[in-house]
C-alpha cells in the first residue's frame, strides 16, 4: 500500500505539484504561527499572505528552494480562483481514507468542468 502524499497539478511559470505531506502542514503552522484549524476554518476570507503560504508550502516538496517572494511573481490575479481550487483539492486528496486510514487513490472532488446533464 503507497503512504505517498497524492498531488495535484496547477500550471504557474511550469508544470507544478501541489502536495500536503506533514511537512507542507508544519511549514504551514510555523509560517503563519496559528494551527490549522484556524487557517482552514474561514478560507472564504483566507488573507492573501496565507493564500501565498499554503500554495507555498504545498510545492515545496517539489521544489525546496522555492521562496514565498518567487511564487507570489508567478501568480496572476486571474488565477486565484484555479489555484484556491486546486488546494483545497490537494488538501483532500491528503487526508487519509476514513475507512483504512491510507492517503486517497481516488480522483480529488469535481471542479465541475463536466457536471450537468448527460447525453442518456
């Protein structure tokens, strides 16, 4: 059975990963000094310094070197609502299954790009 984080895609200056192992939850705590629970409590209203952090800690896995000042060049307003997305699925897709407490295999939630009606 795999105990690897899943990742998901997002498309910045090159393809990149997102994903949230327990060191992106750490990174997350230590560079905005609250718990989780209080970063993921009001995302609705999340400050964009906190946006910057959890898309920030959730690539460097991928990308040690990265800083918080070369991500944020990398983001235009236009793509907020994508990246928002694409967190919240990663962050879904790290939690464990409720039933064998193994990270998810299964595809994270709809975007909604192919709900409604269907041909049938």
């Amino acid at each position: 059975m795999s105990r690897i984080t899943p990742t998901v895609t997002v498309n910045l200056d090159k393809e990149r990963h997102l994903r949230y192992d327990l060191n992106a939850l750490v990174d997350i705590e230590e560079a905005t000094g609250k718990p989780l629970s209080e970063i993921f409590t009001d995302t609705a209203n999340m400050s964009m310094k906190n946006f910057r952090i959890l898309l920030w800690a959730g690539l460097k896995s991928e990308d040690p070197a990265l800083t918080r000042e070369q991500l944020g060049a990398m983001i235009d307003v236009s793509i907020f609502a994508e990246l928002k997305d694409a967190i919240g699925q990663a962050v879904f897709a790290s939690q464990p299954d409720q039933a064998t407490g193994e990270p998810k295999n299964e595809e994270s939630p709809s975007d909604g790009e192919n709900s409604g009606p269907t041909d049938a």
